[in-house]
C-alpha cells in the first residue's frame, strides 16, 4: 500500500482490502485485540467511523450520498488494522523507508518533468503556473503536495536523529524535495506548510533529548537565525501577490469587491455557509453526505456567482466534520489530531515523525477536506497505524 500510494489508487486498495480481510485471521491481531479496544488511537478512529455510520442513517443528503461518505471514511479501518503489527520501532522505521523510497521516486520524476527530461505529468496546470511541468505527477496538485511535505518531514527527522551515511542520503532527498516545493510545485497547501515544517524541524532538533544544552552556542544562532529568515521570508511571500503564496490574499479581496470566482475566494465562501449550517443544526448536525444538499439549500436565496454555488466538499475538514455531526462530529475531529500529535511519545525516528505529520494533516486540514479525500487520507490513517504506539 505504501509503496502504491503516490502512483496507484488501484494498487492502493487491492493491498487495502487485502489486508482488512487478512489481518483478523492473524494470530498477533487476534491477541492485540484487548489492548486495540483501550487503546486511544484505535479507539477514536473506531468511534469517528460509528458516528459516520450512524449519520447515515438521518441524512438530509440522501441514502446515496451518506453511504457515499462511509465509503470515504472506512480507510480508518487501517489505524485500528495494522496497529498489532509495527509494535516493533525497526518495523515502524522500515515502513517509513518504504514510503520514503515511493515518494523519492515521485520526487524524482517530478524534476525530469520540470526539467523537459519526461513528459507523464498533465499538461493543464502549465496553463495555470506556466513553466511548473511536475506539479501533478500522478497525482492531483493538491495531493503531491502532501506527499512531498510527508517526505520532506521524514527526510528532515532521519536527519536530525538517524547515524552514519544513511543521514547524508536523507539529507540529499530532503533537500530535493524541499527545493520542488518552493519552486515546481503550484498547490499553495504544500508551499504553505513548506515554512512551518523547517520551523517544526528546529524545534524539534533543538529539544529532543534536551539537546539544547549540548549544542554549541555558535549552531543556537544559527539555527535562531534560520528561523528568522524563514518566517520573514514567508512573510514577503504572503505580501506579494506576484508570489503563489501571495495570491491566496489576492484571490480572496478580489472576490470579496467583484465577485470574481477564484479558488481561495470559493473556499472563503464554502466556510462562510459552513458556519451557518452548523447553527442551523449545531448539536447533532444534518448527517452524512448532506453538505451538498444543504449548501444548495443556502445558495437558492444568494445573489452573487460565488453564493449560488454548492459544493460537496466545504474544505476544510473540522467544518465537515462539525456539519455532518454537530458539536459531537467537531469534538472527536479535534481528538483525533490531539492522540495523532501524542500518540508516539519519545524520541525515536517513528516518534518524531509522527508528531511532524500530524502537525501536516492537522493544519492541511483546515484548508482541505484531508481525511475524507482519497490519498492525502490514506497517508493520514496509514501512518497512525504503522506509527502510533499500541
């Protein structure tokens, strides 16, 4: 599945299904499993997964749709699923170089596409960022983004905390892949999280193990220093609306004085009828799949282009969540990412891994419907499951 993840959906859920028929009959699930049901991990994944399918069943969005979401959200099965078998921290590390060695492909390909050395990649967001070829390789823009910043967090904690040539290797894939996502890449998600995870991976390098007190003076500047640079320079960056950080205020001011359609401006405008749709059901919500019917609801009595537009998807996935399923929905959405950031304590590779991807999926989620979508939620659940501490 690993392995699959960045270039094959059908391969993605052929190992997928495998394994939720599989894994039961095994006899290292099968002991696990009273440990599985008081385990916070596993048990919040298990109740998210009860709620949607409770949701289903008084949906304002209709029969086909909520089932449409279920489906969307059995991947948390694989939290609860492979959990029993990476209780090992090799095996934990093993996973991760699986995932490191696809994305690292990915990476790769992605330059010969910027480069003009291959041509796979969808030509329609040239259109969009002319000159950014390898923006989508396999992947929606929005999706290899994730990916890359994924990465990016593993090659940055090996980094920091793994020994011998191995460090040098992830040194070269990190830099790559930080490169591609400052320059190549047009999703803004992925660019956005591009500063918070170099100032994630300072911190982190600076504290664990309270290293702090053993790093010479001299690296404490410079390391300080980094960290200025880096927040300034995200801080021009959102300023200029020449840059792609830049135009996400852009967008949204010219939507707010013209109504122009544009993508940040949309998804200001999904928020804005995602707040009212909780205060119209705000203690057990309008069930699973009714976000579509209820938006459409809303948009009949607006005026404007971008109020009379519906969606299925109000990006961001704290609104879903607290749409569908009312304060109780919002209540196990901001748990799940409180036992994310804390299921792996310690300072293992595994351990600070997890943490830094949790702090990526929770802060793509409030720009992006991340768990309901189809990769970018598979990489959420399949490292809980392969990372979290059973």
């Amino acid at each position: 599945m690993l392995l699959s993840l960045p270039f094959a959906v059908g391969g993605v859920n052929l190992f997928g299904y495998l394994i939720l028929v599989v894994a039961p009959f095994s006899e290292t699930w099968r002991q696990a499993w009273h440990r599985l049901v008081t385990n916070r991990m596993a048990g919040i994944a298990l109740l998210m997964l009860g709620m949607v399918a409770v949701g289903t069943l008084y949906s304002l969005g209709g029969s086909q749709e909520a089932l449409n979401v279920l489906n969307r959200y059995h991947k948390l099965l694989f939290i609860p699923w492979l959990m029993p078998f990476f209780c090992r921290d090799e095996d934990r590390v093993r996973a991760l170089h699986v995932l490191a060695l696809a994305l690292s492909i990915n990476v790769a390909i992605s330059w010969t596409e910027y480069l003009g050395l291959t041509h796979v990649s969808d030509p329609i967001y040239d259109g969009v960022a002319p000159g950014h070829f390898g923006d989508n390789v396999f992947r929606t823009h929005i999706a290899q983004g994730l990916l890359f910043d994924v990465l990016l967090v593993i090659a940055g904690v090996h980094v920091i905390r793994a020994t011998g040539r191995i460090r040098y290797l992830f040194a070269i894939i990190g830099l790559l892949t930080a490169l591609n996502i400052l320059v190549v890449m047009v999703g803004r998600t992925g660019k956005a999280l591009l500063p918070v995870i170099l100032l994630w991976l300072l911190y982190e390098w600076l504290t664990v193990d309270r290293a702090f007190f053993r790093i010479p003076a001299k690296w404490k500047s410079m390391a300080l220093l980094l960290g200025v640079l880096v927040m300034a320079g995200t801080t021009w960056s959102l300023a200029h609306p020449s840059t792609m950080l830049g135009t996400i205020v852009s967008e949204v001011r010219a939507s707010r004085a013209t109504g122009v359609d544009t993508s940040q401006g949309e998804r200001v405008q999904f928020w804005q009828k995602g707040f009212r749709l909780i205060r119209l059901n705000p203690w057990y919500g309008s069930g699973a799949g009714s976000v579509h019917a209820q938006t459409l609801k809303l948009a009949q009595h607006e005026t404007s282009f971008l109020g009379r537009m519906a969606t299925y998807n109000l990006h961001d996935e704290f609104l879903m969540w607290a749409v569908q399923f009312g304060f109780p929905g919002l209540f196990v959405i901001v748990l799940f990412f409180m036992y994310y950031l804390s299921a792996a304590p310690g300072s293992e590779v595994s351990a600070i891994t997890m943490r830094g991807a949790g702090l990526v999926f929770l802060i793509g989620c409030l720009f992006n419907s991340f768990l309901m979508d189809f990769t970018e939620g598979y990489s959420m659940v399949l490292l809980a499951g392969v990372l979290a501490r059973l």
